[in-house]
C-alpha cells in the first residue's frame, strides 16, 4: 500500500511540474496596442454583456494587429453574426463608425461581392446615377454644322463644296462610218449632261443617217439621280423620229458602272397607246496597252407589239454584236476601227427580206470617239 501511495503522488508531481513548464514556455502576448475599445469589448464579453453598443476597431487597429492580413480575405465568407459592434438581427450589416455599407453574406441580394450597392461614405458623387456616353445632347450642345462661335463670313461669300458646284460633260461615244454590201451610212451615239453630283440633266441621242436623211432616230430627256458613286437612276422622257411613224415614250432606268466595270444602260419604256419597249446597252473595255483598248458591245431592243412602219417585231426585235479597236492618241480623243453584226427578228426580218434586203448583216466599221 505504501509503494502504491508513494507512486501515485510521484505521477501526480510530476504532472504539476509539466503544467508548469509548459505554462513557462509559452509565448507571450502584447496587448499594449490594442484600442482601449478592444479591451473594453473583451471585459463586456467576459461579464456575459451584450456588445452592439461598443464601437468597432478602426482600420488603424485592425491594421495593427499581429499576423493579420486584411488584403486576402474573403469578407462573403465572414460570419458578422459573432463580430462585436454588429447586431444579429441588423440586415444592412453596418458596422457602427466604419462610413461603409457592407453588403456581404447576409445581403438581400444574395450574391457575395456584390459591390453595387456600396455607399462609399463621404464621397458626394452618386456613382449609381452616371450614365454611359450617348442619348440626347444637353441644350446649350453647340451645333456641329454652324460655323464657330456665331462668327460667320461677312460680305464674303460663304464657300461651296464639292458636290455644289455645277458641271458638264459631252461624251460622243460612236460617230462612225458603216459600210455593208452595197450600202453605207453613218452612225451616232452621244450624251451630254449638266449639274451637280447627285443630280443632274441628261441628253441621250442615238441613230442612223443614211442617203442624208435620218433612217432612225432615237432622243432621250432624263433627270439622272446617283444611288451609288457609279450609278444613276433616270427618269424622262424619249422621242422616235425618222422613218414611220414619230412615238413618244415615258422612260426610266439606270445607267453606268456595274461590278468589275461593266458599263450597262438598261431603260425601260411606256408610251400613251399602251405599247412598252426595253433597251439594254452594255459595253466592257479591254486594255491592251494604256492607249490601245478593245471594246466589246451589244445592244439589244425589246418591244410589246409591233411597229412594221418602223421595222419593229414584238418581242426581241433586234441585236448589235461588235468588238472596236481604239487607240487613244489622248484620253479625251481615240479613233477606232471595228466589225459588228447585226440582225434583226420576227415580223421586222420578214418585212426587211420581201424588200429585197438582208435582215442579217456584217458591218465594218471606222469612227472616233470624242469626250470633254
């Protein structure tokens, strides 16, 4: 029994004595930088009191404090519930004396890290209330077409663009001499046009003058209007002369470049006796040499019904095929040579033929081409 009482208070001292090592060896803690607000929560805490009337650490204090690194944490992780100064119950989470609204796990709405809603304290600029670039100028917007400051040009003249000035143009496409089998004539094809860039006049006229009268003549009085920087839109008026019987016709179409410069009239046609006719032209220059060009063309005619004083057939009534070689000795003055075949279809060829005359022919041609 001895032996057992003598071990047991043996094990007990020796417990005593680790207790006490390790208390000596533990680390001590400096509390002299704390807040005198920290200790006071910490003595409520200890008395069982409740803390939302103590006021939080300032960001000084909070800052100070050893091995604490605000810059990583995750506030929507933080569990405000259990911080001193913050009511339980209080679901704008503001912390007493910090001028920040924070909005973090318990916000309504429901995101963490939602900052959109903060209130960022002493700052006047309402942040939520700008509004991106755009909408409505404010009233006094200067105007970015009057000239500056209300300051305008006197008794000088206020100067003109560009596209307010008016021009004009001749262009004499085909003046040609025409020569088939026993037969020869002289044919033409030109326009002039005068005005502005978007809108200007257009005189059209083309056809054949064969033993000095005019076969076949065909003048066109439009309103051109451009629709893109190569083509124009037409409205007008045409006038058939010369052989048979004089029509007037309403016309309209387009006129000039298309894609890979292809140069196209297409004109459609309606006259006051019902009768509708169409003409396409299209023309592709081909350069050999800056000054040598080849030039293929075709033009064809379609009309509703037939004209027999005119050698019009109803339907495709005629076409020109022909290919022109010119040597432009400068841009605005180019003679040619060229080959073309001709013919024309239906009741026109049978009326051509009981004339005694081809309605099929080659035609050689020799002409000059005039612009300025």
């Amino acid at each position: 029994m001895m032996n057992r009482r003598v071990n047991l208070i043996a094990i007990l001292m020796a417990l005593k004595l680790s207790s006490a090592w390790a208390q000596e060896g533990q680390v001590p803690v400096d509390h002299s930088h704390h807040s005198v607000a920290a200790k006071r929560i910490r003595s409520d805490v200890k008395s069982g009191k409740k803390s939302a009337a103590a006021p939080a650490a300032t960001a000084t204090d909070m800052g100070a404090m050893p091995g604490m690194d605000h810059s990583g944490m995750d506030h929507s992780k933080m569990n405000h519930d259990s911080m001193p100064g913050m009511e339980q119950g209080d679901k704008s989470g503001t912390a007493p004396g910090s001028g920040h609204d924070m909005n973090h796990g318990g916000a309504t709405s429901g995101k963490s890290g939602d900052m959109s809603n903060m209130n960022h304290g002493g700052d006047d600029a309402d942040h939520g209330s700008m509004s991106m670039q755009g909408g409505s100028a404010p009233p006094d917007a200067r105007d970015p077409h009057a000239y500056s400051d209300g300051y305008d040009f006197g008794p000088i003249p206020r100067p003109k663009m560009g596209d307010e000035d008016n021009f004009g143009s001749l262009l004499v496409d085909r003046l040609e001499s025409v020569t088939t089998r026993g037969n020869t004539a002289m044919t033409y094809d030109w326009q002039a046009w005068y005005g502005q860039t978007y809108d200007r006049a257009l005189i059209r006229a083309e056809g054949e003058i064969e033993s000095g009268a005019f076969k076949d003549a065909r003048n066109e009085l439009l309103w051109a209007h451009a629709i893109t920087a190569y083509l124009d839109t037409q409205l007008g008026v045409r006038y058939d002369s010369g052989k048979g019987t004089d029509r007037g016709w309403l016309a309209f179409g387009i006129q000039g470049l298309l894609p890979y410069w292809l140069y196209v009239e297409a004109t459609a046609y309606v006259n006051e006796q019902g009768r509708t006719a169409f003409r396409l032209e299209t023309e592709y220059d081909l350069l050999l040499t800056q000054k040598l060009i080849l030039q293929p063309r075709i033009e064809t005619n379609f009309y509703s019904q037939r004209d027999d004083t005119r050698d019009v057939s109803s339907g495709l009534s005629n076409i020109e095929a022909g290919l022109r070689l010119r040597y432009e000795v400068r841009r605005e003055f180019a003679p040619y040579v060229g080959i073309e075949w001709a013919s024309r279809f239906g009741s026109a060829a049978n009326n051509i033929r009981a004339a005694g005359k081809d309605a099929e022919e080659a035609r050689l041609i020799a002409g000059v081409r005039i612009w300025f």
